[in-house]
C-alpha cells in the first residue's frame, strides 16, 4: 500500500508529460505557418526575390518558382515541399522561432527523371515577413 502514491505520482506526471508534447508540436506546426524572406545562403548569394509561405492547409508558396506547392512537417526538425508533378525536397531545420527559420535541404527527389539523391546542401536562413 505505501507504493500506490508513488505509481499515483509517475502516472500524473507522465500525463503532464504528454500534455506538454502534444503542446510543443502543435506549436511547431504553427510556428511555420506565415511568410519568410531569405536573408542568408550559405554560398553569399541571396536572391530578394527568394520567399516562402506556409499556410495552415498543407499549401505553400516558393516564389519565384512556379507550380503548385503543399508541405509537411515530419519531426519537429524535418519538412518537405512538395511541387505537385514534378518533385520534392527535403529538409533539416535547423532552427524554427517565431522570427527565424533557418534549413538545410538533405534529399531532392524529381520525379520525371527518377532521381531520389541524398544532398548535403547549403544553409538558408530566413526571417519572417508575415504571420499569414
């Protein structure tokens, strides 16, 4: 009998435990959601020209590049961007605050040519533009 409050203890904390996760992810997920401007490559080009947008449904926008574009959050550290018919790219993120986004693309699958390549490629940081 005297173990009961400590189970009664470990069950009430990995309640709260659990509450907390599911807390940060949805954060997460919203803290992608708005406009960003690049500000930073890791080669010294920057192109003014170079946003992204993530919506609240899946859509994203990349200008300058066109088609239609969704992405997905996988890990708290993980996102793809989807460009319907033609392919996807995969990232680390690096870093994601309510004014930085900061990824690395790790893996570029195109479609019609059957390519799926790992990339080790440069670091982009961003700096939001919009919560919208």
């Amino acid at each position: 009998m005297k173990q009961m409050p400590f189970y009664l203890i470990m069950l009430v904390l990995s309640l709260i435990y659990s509450c907390e996760n599911k807390k940060q992810s949805v954060s997460i997920d919203n803290l992608i959601v708005g406009k960003w401007k690049i500000v930073e490559y890791g080669s010294g080009y920057v192109n003014a020209l170079d946003t992204l947008g993530f919506y609240k449904n899946g859509k994203a926008d990349c200008p300058p590049e066109t088609g239609e574009f969704t992405y997905r959050l996988i890990k708290p550290d993980s996102l793809i961007i989807y460009n319907k018919g033609f392919g996807e790219q995969h990232y680390k993120i690096l870093k994601l605050s309510n004014d930085s986004l900061i990824k690395r693309i790790r893996r570029q699958r195109i479609y019609a040519d059957s390519i799926d390549e790992p990339v080790n490629g440069e670091i982009e940081k961003y700096i939001r533009v919009t919560d919208n």
